[in-house]
C-alpha cells in the first residue's frame, strides 16, 4: 500500500501525484482490525532467517522495524520527484515543496497540534531537545530552575546540564519511587520552593514502561508559571498524543520510533514560544533577509530548519503516520497489553529473574537475571535470531536509582506476536541456564 498521495490534501495529491502509483483501494472512515498475518507481511526483516528460524524483533524501544510501503513511498520521491524545499520555481522544487509541506500538515495531525507552523522538523528528538535548550535557554538567568525526573533519557538530561555550565541555571532531580512513579510530593514543593522555568518529562518511560501524571503534572506546572516539555519519543509509538488536551508546552519525539526512517525528528512548540524563541542554527531557508550588518530571520518553522531539510525522511514519516492510521488505537493499544502481561507472566516462571515496574507498564518490561549480566544475555538469544536490548539505556540516572547497573529490556511492537514472546522466553531460559554453568 502507499499511503503518502491517498491522505494528502487534494490539491496537493493532484502535484505529487507522479511521485507514489496508489492503488484502487482506499481506506474506509473506520479503521481497520489488526490482522497480525497481514501486518507482519507488511515488514521484510521478520522474514529473515538467523540460525534457520525467522527472526523474533523485541526491541522497538530502541527502533520500531519500518513497513515496505514506507521505503517504497521515499523510493518513489527520490527517484521521480528529487529536488529542494522552497528554494526553486521548477516543477519539481514545487512538487517537494507541496509534499514536504503536506508531510508537516500530517503530522500536525497526529499530535492534535492547531497549526502546521508549530510542527519543527528536526533530526531526531535529541536535537529538538537541544533546540529547545539553545533557544527558550537562552531566555533562562542564573538561579532559575530546570526540573528533570530521574525517569528521563540521557538526551533530556545533557542539554539543561551544559545549560547550567554556561548560564548558572539549577537542575533539580524530581525523585522516584521502586516501580518508576513520580514522586508529586517532592514535584510540588519544587514548584512552591524554586523558581522553576521548565519542567523536562519523559511521557513514557524507555526502561519501565511508566507514564507520569502529565495533565496533572503540566497544569501544577502552568499554575507556578513555569512550561513543559515532553519527552514523547517513546508515548507516540503506543498511545494517541494530543498536544492541546495536554496543554504541554512543546513535545518531542523521533520518526523512527513511530515505524518511519532514522534522520528525522518532531518538535511541537506553541505558537508564541516559537516565535519568541531566537533560530538554532544559522544559514540557508531559516533567514528573511541578510546584510553585511546582519540578519533577519524566516517566520515559523523555517526560522527553526536551516539549511537543507530530511525531505525524503520527512515523507517517509508522514507515510509511516498514515499507514498506522488505518488501526484504531484502541486495538493497538489492547494488543500491546496482552503482549507485555503474556510476557510478563512467562518471564516471571524463570528462576532468578527480577521484573522491574509494573504491570500496566507501556511499550516495555526490563528485567535483570541472578547471575547473568544483561549483555551476555542478549549476546547469546541474539546469535539465535531473538532481538532485545541490553545496558542502562541510556538511563544511567534511573538505573542508579533502582540499584542496578544494567537491565535486559524486551519492548513491543504493532506486529509482534504472543509466539513471539513464547520463543523468547524459551531462549533466555536456555541461556540462562547456559551461562550458569
């Protein structure tokens, strides 16, 4: 299926419409029921053999596998349509022009924002964190405080630490406790006790699963003047976002976590924190005019995209965006369920191993193993064809706050199967008691 023409705006689909042959079918008002034959046809790498078995992917956490019909939309732009964004009169720098844009209005569209202009395209969600930081950081002064929970990954850390060497701004920890809950005790009183600025939350946890309070947590937030950003990077991939419901601030996350392409990354800001916030980079499209005295900068969103963007990445997005669209949440969402309690309830019958979190944890279970460190773990199941991820997921923070250096992590994903669990399980208990010996 190609999914790019048969969703955009008509007038648009109409300029591109050379780029991606549709076929005859077109998807119905309700979305379809997940037939988990037909998807998993949909996603060449679980067709390839490891060790003569089709290989069993649990690590969508880290990337989501991508559907044939996504590299075959950004195939047929660059093969038929290759050219720059808003910079050329020809036929086809107006037809990537049209797509790159309609790409923008789809994603509007799928985190629920009011305009395409609050839709910044970046390469992944660690440069849009790192935009925000660069720019709203920039309107921070010494003794202002940043809050950060100990949920986040290393990218929603980094950036408000180096703010901090060059501005003398304070990054405050929001504490835990064992299963992964925000401690709102602690969260509260920084906002009655700090002069807190912005408030850094992950919406879904990449090691256990654990989604904070965000309403709660963002209007506490509103209320002690301070904004928020999310951290939507592993949220986007299980569960409907929806940036005005939220009320949040800005949110992140990256393509190829939402079943697109690697190089590509969102960032959502409300409208007026865009457009008082100074560029990022500088350079080629984010300029209105340049000077030998200096410059003035593009309205929103090019002031924020300089240079030349992932245009091919970008479609690829938008496709992969569409292509989930045909699903209705809630059957993902029930599906993803059974996966992790199937998982956790096998997982749980091996001796010496420790679930982490809780049971209606989202996207992901980590566990660790009496006696067997995580990478020989996954080193050993991942020579037979069985794909996890191992290490402190770039959550050294959190893993300290749970005592333990490293976790093995097995995440879900749209086309994983109860069977793929049940192998799962039969190989870690094997290398398990291998690496006992």
């Amino acid at each position: 299926m190609h999914n790019v023409c048969r969703t955009l705006p008509e007038s648009t689909e109409r300029s591109i419409q050379f780029v991606v042959e549709a076929d005859e079918s077109t998807y119905d008002d309700a979305p379809m029921a997940l037939d988990l034959s037909a998807i998993r046809r949909e996603f060449a790498t679980l067709h390839t053999n490891v060790s003569g078995a089709p290989v069993v992917y649990l690590d969508s956490a880290a990337t989501a596998l991508t559907p044939d019909s996504v590299w075959e939309d950004m195939r047929a732009f660059e093969k038929n349509a290759r050219s720059n964004v808003h910079r050329g009169m020809h036929v086809l720098a107006e037809r990537a022009t049209d797509a790159y844009e309609a790409a923008r209005d789809t994603v509007r569209t799928f985190v629920g924002a009011k305009h395409s202009q609050e839709i910044i395209f970046t390469k992944n969600t660690t440069e849009a964190i790192n935009l925000v930081a660069h720019t709203f950081g920039e309107t921070l002064e010494a003794g202002d405080t940043v809050l950060v929970s100990e949920l986040e990954h290393h990218s929603a850390i980094v950036p408000w630490q180096q703010l901090a060497e060059r501005k003398g701004i304070v990054v405050e920890w929001i504490g835990t406790d064992d299963n992964g809950n925000v401690r709102m005790d602690e969260y509260e009183q920084f906002l009655e006790t700090r002069r807190v600025r912005l408030v850094m939350i992950t919406a879904q946890s990449n090691v256990l699963g654990s989604r904070p309070p965000l309403k709660s947590m963002i209007q506490k937030a509103h209320t002690a003047g301070a904004v928020v950003l999310v951290d939507a990077a592993q949220f986007a991939a299980h569960h409907q976002v929806d940036v005005q419901a939220m009320d949040c601030d800005f949110l992140v996350f990256s393509g190829h976590k939402v079943y697109g392409p690697t190089g590509v990354g969102v960032l959502f800001g409300k409208r007026k924190l865009l457009e008082d916030m100074p560029p990022f980079l500088g350079g080629g499209s984010m300029i209105r005019t340049v000077t030998k005295e200096g410059f003035t900068p593009a309205d929103i969103p090019q002031k924020f995209e300089a240079g030349t963007p992932p245009i091919t990445q970008v479609i690829g997005l938008a496709s992969a965006i569409n292509w989930q669209a045909q699903f209705s949440w809630e059957e993902r969402e029930a599906h993803e369920r059974e996966l992790l309690a199937h998982a956790r309830k096998g997982l749980a019958t091996i001796e010496g191993l420790t679930l982490l979190g809780t049971a209606d944890a989202s996207g992901c279970v980590s566990f660790t193993v009496d006696g067997v460190h995580p990478h020989d773990l996954t080193d050993v199941i991942g020579k037979q064809g069985i794909c996890l991820r191992a290490g402190h997921h770039c959550a050294q923070p959190l893993h300290a706050r749970l005592g333990v250096p490293a976790t093995a992590r097995l995440s879900v994903g749209i086309y994983n199967t109860t069977e793929d669990i049940d192998r799962c399980r039969e190989r870690i208990t094997n290398a398990v008691n291998l690496l006992r010996k």
